[in-house]
C-alpha cells in the first residue's frame, strides 16, 4: 500500500514537472537557509552549557556611577576577590584571573640562543580555585597544586607542543617560561584544551600569586579598591538555593567597608554566565561575542523562507485541484476512504519535500558562504561534525508537510465523486476555488518581499549616513601607529616620530593620545564654581598638543591651545558640549575659567567645535583636551591627501614599517586607517544589512517564483479565452494587461500593507540613533517600483508567450 502511494506520488510529481520544480526549488532554499540559521544559532547558544551548576555560575561585574553617567564594567577590583573569598557566605566555589594579552615569550635553551615568540595572546594571571570552577581534563599535574604558588604555569596541550616540540609532552613539566623578560615562571601543568564549546579559551595560566611577587602589583593597582580594570575579572558558583540578591547585598557591605574614599559610586553586580556568549552592557574579553535580537532576527527570517516556500505549495496545489477532480471521483467510486485519500496527497506533499530536502543539504555550503559574516570561520556544513541537523532536517519534513500539505489535500478530498463524475464542479472557476484564500497567501507573500525590500533600502541609507557624516575633524587619509607600552627604548617613539616626518610622502605626523574617535575612552569627575553653586559632572578626557589638532582639522572657536612645559600642562581645551554644559552661553566667557579636578586645578585655554568621539548611536558629551607628552602612546600620520589613485600610500607605509622595525626589532609592526576604526562603530548594522540584502533576495526569489507558477497555470486555464479573444481582434497589449491585471492588483495590495508595518519598524530601529537620517517618501517609493517591477518582469515571461500562441491550437481542441 505504502509502494502503490509512494508510486502514485511520483507520477503526480513528473505529470507536473513545472510545478513541481517551483514547488522544490521554493523550498530548498527556505530549507538550506533555515538549516544554516540553525547551525548558527544552535552554534552560539551551546556556549559554556557543559560546566556544572552553569545555572549557578556568575561573573562579578562593576557600575561605576560618575555624576550623571552610568560605566559599566565586567571587571572588578583587584583586591575584591580575596576580601570576598573570606567574607562572603552562600558561595560554594570562586575564581579570579588577569587577562595578559601582546605578551613576549622567551624560552631558555642550554647551550644555545634562547626561542622567542613575539606577541603571544590568551594568557591569563589564574588563582589556584580556577579549575575547581572551570574543569578541565590533566595531561600532568594536579588542579589542586599547580596554580597555588608564585611563578607557576600551566599549558594547554597545543601550547606545550608548540613551546617543547616532542614526542612526550610531558617533559614540558619543569621547564622554564619567561614572559616580558621580567617573568620568569616553571612550568607545572599540563592540560587539555576544552572541546565542548567556550569562551574560555585560554592557553596559558599563570599563577595570580605571581603578580603581588613582582612589580607587576604596581602597575596593576593590585591594592586600590578604586580602580577597577575589565581584564581583572572574577567568577562565582552560588550555593544551591541561594539568591543572587543575597550575594549583591553582601557585596555591598564590604565594599562599604574596604573602599570608603572611593571618589565614584562603584555598585559590584552578578551577571549570570549563559549571559556572558552575548552582547550586554558589560564588556567581554572574547573575540566573538553573539547578539541576540540579531540570532532572532536570522530566526525570523528562516520562518519567513518557510512560510514563502510553504505558500507557493499551497497555492500551486489548490490551483490545480481541478485537474485532478476526476482523478479523487474515480478513487472515492471504487471506496477510496477520504482518510486514505488525504494520506496519499500528504504523501506526495512528504515526497516534494524530502527532495526538496535533500537539494537543500547539497546547496547548504553556498547557502553558509551567504550568511559568513555572521559565522564563525570554524562553522561548516557538516551533517557528520553536526548531527543536529539530520533530526532538524527530519523535523522540517515533516512541518512542512503537515502545514503545507493538510489544507490542499482537505480541499482536494472534499470534492463529490457524483458531482465530479458528472462535470458539475468547476473547481477552476474564480467563485468556487476559493480565489480569496489564494490571494491572501499571494499578498502576504509580497507583504514580506516587500517589507524586506524597504527595509534594506532605509537600512543602508541609515548606514551611509552614518558613514559619511561629518564627524568634526578629518578622518580621511590619517594613519595610526600604537607604540608598545612595554618596549625598553623609551625615547624610541620621538625618533619613529622625526624619522617619520623625513619621508616626503607623509603630509604631517605627530605623537598623541587615542584619535578623536575611538573604541576606548577614559572620564573622570570634574567641578566648575560659578560662584553661586557648583557644578559637577564626568567629563571624557582626551590627550593631544596643538600639531595634534592641527592634524585632524579640530578648529578652537575661542581662546588658544594649551601651553605646555616640560611638567605637563595645566590648561585645558574643552568642547563646545562642556561650555553649554557650564552655562556660558558664548564659548568666548568660558575662556580662563578653572576647572577642578581632584586635588589640581585647570584653566579653560579654548574651545573646540563639537565632534563625535564614539558612533552617532549616542550624543555629544562633555569633554576636555589636556597636553600630556609622557603619556603619549599614538603616532599619528597624515599621508598625501592629495594623491586620489593612492600610489604614494603603500610606498609610506613599508617605509614606516622598516623604520619601526629598526627602532623595535622586538615587536610586530601594526598599523590601521582611522576611516576604518569608524567604519567599525557600525559592524552589527553592516551585517544587518547585508543579512537583509540576502533576505530580501531570497524572499523576492521565492516570491517570484509562485507568481510564476500562478501565471503559468492561469494562462494554461484560460487558453481558449485566449484564442478567441485574439481571433475577435484583441492585441497583443490588452492580452497581457488582462492576464497581469488580478496579479499586480494583488502586488500592490501587498505594498499598501507592507508600508506602514516597514515605517513602525524602521521607527524604532532608528531610535537607537542620537543622529539619524529620515524615512524619506522616496524610500517607499522607490521599495514599491522595485517590487512591481519585478513583478512585470516576472509575470511577462509567461504572458507574452501565451498572447503571442497562435489561436488556432487552442481553439481547435475545444
């Protein structure tokens, strides 16, 4: 019986080649994106699930409430987890490390010049609970020791092997590791590195009580409670039963106890670590971190693939039912049951989809290459690395084939055999189909289509607004060259600088702080007296002489650049937002006023024209300029603004890269455009929109495609109006607005829908902006033209055609 339906299917299946075709390339691509959405998804919520008590489990993090700002920070103080360790209860187990990151390794040969290894990354400062919480399988060593004395390290596997090269890893015990030339350590661990899914991905741990051995407790403000540093960072597994709450109000007290002139409110929360994988308000030390409303989003748009695929079916399905009414009389004559019947047409529905299935398995690797900027290099489409995806796979099969198949095989075995037998049904007719099911499915096709389509358009204006908005001083051509803090030639970076400015390629070049927008930023508190009251407030500080200003274009409104001695200097240049803040109406009045800051006192030398230091996501804040030549730590070149083809540019930088390599041998030369740096404020709406350029393709694909299949079979059913309204005089011209008419009327309708759900959501996208572009008319229009102009083109390929077909074929038939 099985056979005979599986058998019935595939002929129904090749009798309706066409159709079936549409039908299975709908739904292999709503299929393979749905399966590479998965992947990605299921990707990056399995994230450290493989700890036990993961629901137990949180990083202490810091709110640091300046006066009228909120900085949050995933880090904490480096004396709070010892303090915590001994007076905090409901804990069953903690652990604190130190991210040390750009870390020279040098490894002592007997003999024989030492092994250097420049510019080693994930390490980390780990106290001896750090495996306790975070377990991990030992290759030698013991969890219980190897951590829990000053100038000890324990090594990944892939580590030892690439430190000791060998047969037997293991003789890596013992042996000696000098980090940073000042560092030297033993090593007494060895493990493996984790293959469950983590952030953790840490490849060296040095024992924490290293730091309080060496100065590094000096540079690290290892006893100020004050200063909290988002590389110190601290884990916690609560007892059972036991509140967050509890914890934080704990943490509480003893921070009331220990940093009591804390010149800033610093709150100690616990952030669960399920949390950690995505993007929050805290910062993180992953290189990857997942944003949710962005894995809902993809979600949403595999469903969307579906239901468009789902609804070509059902359309194309109950279009046909007509050709296949005789075919359920005959069967429901000879005591076919409708149970039986409807279990053969949801088999043909299985059959479609299963092929369908399959195709899209062997397109899911272009369908992943598609979606790449939203996936990690290590994720391939591999049903035997990922197993999931056969039990995905096989849920989507069947999904698709209840949804998609129940409706048309209950309209198809609800026809009477009596009726059909003695061709009464007119199933083709607009009246008794049900027409209006077929154009509902068909406008909320385009609804979608639509919907995408202007979104991609407002999106990638917003983008370019964002892009080329002027962000208050010149960011084209500028070069930045971070010198190493660490290297031993402190006067190194003036030489860089003065070799530098001797290429004739280079415009101008100067030593600074950070450029004038960047990723990092420091703030602090300061106070104006204005005689009546006092006015306090966090203000961004920033570090820059005047060649600094002068080089990126910042003009002074009023007053003077800072003069500087070789002490530092003790004016301030301040931003227009900071002048409005203070209440001078004239950034004229504000010029020689002082600002205190702590103990020392600052006078106001000049005023800045507003610029933006961060993405126009936020507003201008107050900010000040200060003349700090030891703390410079950036080079900043100006390359020849006026080359456009940009010849002269590459030949600049490989002679900075050899001048640096000459000065610091030692370390690698990096460089980036500033132009860049910005460009990077905006990735997450960068990859939304090529996420919805994709979408929107796909969706319109797949549209198109049951717009197609619509008209073929409309033009098939009405072949003999056709011909007779072609031998009555008909033109080519009325034959085709007649067969397109009921279908753009449905386009449109689509778009009249897809209008103002695009403006409500486009809305608050943009209210995540402090400056956005506007949701211009042209922005629908344009979306609705693009929309009925594929709609024409689709809809011509078919129609021409049949108003072009000779009419005697049609009508001789009759």
């Amino acid at each position: 019986m099985f056979r005979n339906y599986l058998t019935v299917a595939w002929r129904n299946l090749l009798r309706n080649k066409v159709f079936s075709l549409i039908n299975i390339v709908g739904l292999a691509i709503g299929i393979s994106a749905s399966l590479v959405i998965y992947l990605l998804v299921y990707y990056d919520f399995s994230f450290d699930k493989h700890h036990r008590g993961v629901d137990r489990m949180y990083r202490v993090v810091s709110s640091l409430h300046f006066p009228g700002t909120l900085i949050r920070n995933g880090g904490v103080s480096f004396p709070l987890p010892a303090a915590f360790k001994s007076e905090i209860t409901g804990v069953e187990a903690s652990a604190a490390f130190h991210n040390y990151d750009g870390v020279k390794v040098t490894l002592p040969v007997e003999n024989g010049a030492p092994v250097v290894y420049k510019n080693e990354n994930n390490m980390v400062f780990a106290d001896g609970n750090f495996f306790s919480l975070f377990e991990q399988e030992w290759i030698a060593g013991s969890p219980q020791t190897s951590l829990n004395e000053p100038f000890q390290v324990v090594l990944t596997e892939e580590k030892a092997k690439k430190y000791f090269p060998g047969n037997d890893i293991r003789r890596a015990i013992g042996q000696t590791i000098i980090y940073n030339d000042s560092v030297k350590v033993r090593v007494t661990g060895i493990v493996r590195r984790q293959a469950q899914r983590t952030d953790f991905n840490f490849t060296e741990f040095i024992s924490l009580a290293t730091i309080t051995s060496t100065n590094l407790k000096n540079n690290m403000g290892f006893d100020q409670w004050g200063s909290v540093n988002s590389s110190s960072q601290f884990y916690v597994k609560v007892n059972q039963g036991v509140s967050p709450k509890n914890i934080e109000k704990q943490l509480v007290d003893l921070r009331s106890k220990y940093s009591k002139d804390d010149y800033m409110k610093t709150e100690n929360l616990l952030q669960p670590l399920r949390d950690l994988h995505f993007t929050a308000p805290y910062d993180f030390f992953s290189d990857r971190q997942a944003h949710r409303p962005t894995l809902y989003g993809l979600l949403a748009v595999a469903c969307f693939l579906l239901v468009l695929a789902g609804i070509n079916f059902v359309n194309l399905t109950t279009a046909q039912s007509s050709a296949r009414a005789k075919e359920i009389g005959i069967r429901k004559t000879m005591g076919g049951s409708k149970g039986k019947l409807m279990f053969q047409f949801l088999g043909e529905t299985f059959l479609l989809t299963t092929i369908a299935t399959i195709l899209s398995i062997l397109i899911g690797p272009f369908i992943l290459k598609i979606f790449s900027d939203f996936m990690p290099p290590e994720l391939k489409f591999n049903l035997l690395q990922y197993p999931q995806l056969i039990l995905f796979s096989a849920l989507i099969i069947l999904g698709v084939t209840l949804l998609a198949g129940f409706y048309p095989a209950l309209v198809l075995t609800r026809f009477q055999p009596v009726a059909v037998l003695k061709n009464q049904i007119h199933a083709g007719s607009a009246k008794t189909r049900k027409a209006w099911l077929r154009k509902t499915l068909t406008v909320s096709q385009f609804v979608i289509a639509q919907f995408f389509v202007i979104s991609t358009i407002a999106i990638g204006k917003q983008i370019k607004f964002a892009l080329n908005k002027d962000m208050g001083f010149r960011k084209d051509a500028i070069v930045t060259v971070h010198v190493p803090w660490n290297a031993s030639n402190k006067e190194g970076k003036k030489v860089l600088v003065n070799r530098i400015k001797s290429f004739s390629e280079i415009a101008m070049t100067t030593l600074g702080g950070a450029p004038p927008a960047s990723s990092g930023w420091s703030s602090t508190t300061m106070k104006y007296k204005d005689g009546k009251k006092e006015i306090e407030s966090t203000v961004e500080v920033k570090s820059g002489d005047s060649s600094y200003l002068k080089l990126y274009q910042m003009p002074l409104i009023a007053g003077h650049y800072a003069r500087t001695t070789d002490s530092g200097s003790n004016e301030y240049i301040i931003n227009e937002a900071y002048a409005k803040f203070l209440g001078f109406t004239n950034p004229h009045e504000a010029i020689g006023k002082i600002i205190d800051r702590g103990e020392k006192r600052f006078m106001i030398a000049g005023v800045l024209r507003n610029f933006h230091v961060k993405s126009i996501h936020s507003t201008i804040e107050p900010l000040v300029y200060q003349d700090q030549p030891m703390n410079y730590g950036t080079i900043h070149i100006l390359l020849n603004p006026n080359d456009p083809e940009e010849k002269t540019w590459k030949s600049a930088i490989a002679k900075i890269e050899k001048a640096w390599k000459e000065i610091y041998p030692e370390f690698d030369f990096n460089y980036q455009f500033l132009d860049d740096g910005i460009a990077a404020f905006y990735k997450k709406e960068q990859d939304t929109s090529k996420l919805l350029n994709w979408a929107t393709g796909l969706a319109i694909l797949i549209s198109c495609l049951g717009l197609l299949g619509l008209v073929m079979y409309t033009t098939n059913q009405r072949a003999k109006e056709i011909g007779v309204r072609k031998v009555l005089g008909a033109s080519v011209g009325q034959l085709i607005s007649l067969l397109s008419r009921d279908l753009l009327q449905l386009v449109m309708i689509a778009i009249i829908i897809a209008v103002p759900l695009a403006w409500w959501a486009l809305n608050n996208w943009l209210e995540d902006f402090a400056y956005r572009t506007s949701l211009s008319l042209w922005i629908f229009l344009l979306g609705g033209a693009l929309m009925i102009l594929v709609a024409i083109i689709t809809l011509s390929t078919q129609t021409i055609r049949a108003a072009l077909k000779n009419p005697v074929g049609a009508l001789r038939s009759e």
